[in-house]
C-alpha cells in the first residue's frame, strides 16, 4: 500500500470549546512531534512552522495546535496558567492516541517557553506513552516539582545569550533522572533570531527524535 502525504485542519473538544491544530504527516511517518508553543505564540508562528517543517522533511509528522483560544490567549494570567496548557496538551496527546491516522505514531512534544513547561509536565504524566521530549529557550522551572518524575529522554536547548533562561536550564538539567542533553547554542537569545540558530535547533531536535524513534 501508498501511503501519501496527508495534511489536515483537527479541531479536537476540550470540554465546551474546541482546540484547532495542523496535523501533517508524511509518507512512511512512524512518529509525531506535537508541539506546544510558548505564550502569546500560536501555530502559525514562523518559528515553529520552520522547525516543524524540517521534522517533516525527516520524516515526522507534526501536529502544530493552539493550547488557547483566541479569547483566551488575550489574558495574560492564562497564558501563564500551566496547569491549563498541561491539560490541554494530555488532550491533544489522547487525540492522537484515538486517531485511526496517527494510533500507532509514537509521540514526543516539542516546547517552547512556557510551553516547555506544559510539555514536561505532561511527560511526567504519561511516562513512557510519550517517546522522547525537547525543549526550545523553555521554562523547566514551571514544571520542577515534576521534573524527577519524567521517563523520557529529555533535550533542553537554550541560547548562549539568553542568560536566565540558562540558568533556569541548568537547574532542570540537574534534577532529571532520564537521558539527558543540555546544549547550549553560542551567541543566540530567546528566540534563535540570530543568523542559523534556529535551523541548528531543528536539526538537533530533529536528530534527537529519530534517534528515539528508530527509523
């Protein structure tokens, strides 16, 4: 059998509303990153979507979704509200758990911010239903109490320039228990804006996922 490449908008119901996301999968996928943006930032950020296509040229699938409605990323206290971003995300993860297109996709999230905390957090939930987790400038500090407690493989990334989100890393780094991987990207900030460093974290995130997901 063909298997052709396969996009689509997914609302998924989270209670009374509804949370929309774009899922892509390329031929021959055997796993999907789900992504979990930072706050004030959506699936259609410029940043993520260049990641997320650089995984999919490597053969993941990717399912960019907005945690948030639009309503609701217009409060500031609930973009930083990480137990709402965390349930969410176990959502959208049980989604894809019961979606005939991706049930036998291994999954891994990618994080960014405040998203990386929700992604960590959620890890730590699932344990090893979730393959392996990276994390982009994250904030690992929202989610120490359970850092221990996360079984996959963890790779923090973070800017030489973006000092306290550094430190913060370095922290976490120390009190994950699983395979683990801190690097640090020399001259970038927050935002990998600088010339190359966002296309090298995607690469090593890239190269991070398919080393745990085996193909």
């Amino acid at each position: 059998m063909v298997i052709h490449y396969y996009e689509e908008i997914v609302h998924i119901k989270v209670n009374s509303i509804e949370i929309e996301g774009s899922l892509e999968i390329p031929a021959n996928a055997k796993g999907i990153v789900l992504f979990a943006h930072g706050s004030g930032s959506s699936r259609y950020s410029p940043r993520n979507n260049f990641v997320a296509q650089v995984f999919r040229q490597n053969g993941l699938a990717t399912l960019l979704i907005d945690l948030l409605t639009e309503t609701e990323d217009l409060i500031y206290k609930t973009r930083f509200d990480i137990d709402l971003l965390t349930d969410r995300l176990l959502t959208a993860t049980k989604w894809l758990q019961n979606n005939a297109k991706t049930e036998k996709l291994s999954i891994s999230y990618f994080g960014a911010s405040t998203g990386a905390a929700a992604a960590l957090m959620a890890a730590a939930r699932l344990g090893k239903q979730i393959n392996t987790v990276v994390s982009r400038g994250g904030r690992p500090d929202l989610a120490e109490p359970d850092l221990p407690k996360i079984q996959s493989p963890t790779l923090l990334i973070v800017g030489g320039n973006d000092e306290a989100v550094l430190e913060l890393n370095q922290d976490a780094y120390n009190k994950l228990t699983v395979e683990k991987e801190l690097v640090i990207i020399p001259g970038a900030t927050h935002l990998f804006g600088e010339p190359g460093a966002l296309e090298e974290v995607a690469n090593l995130a890239a190269t991070w996922f398919k080393q745990h997901f085996l193909i």
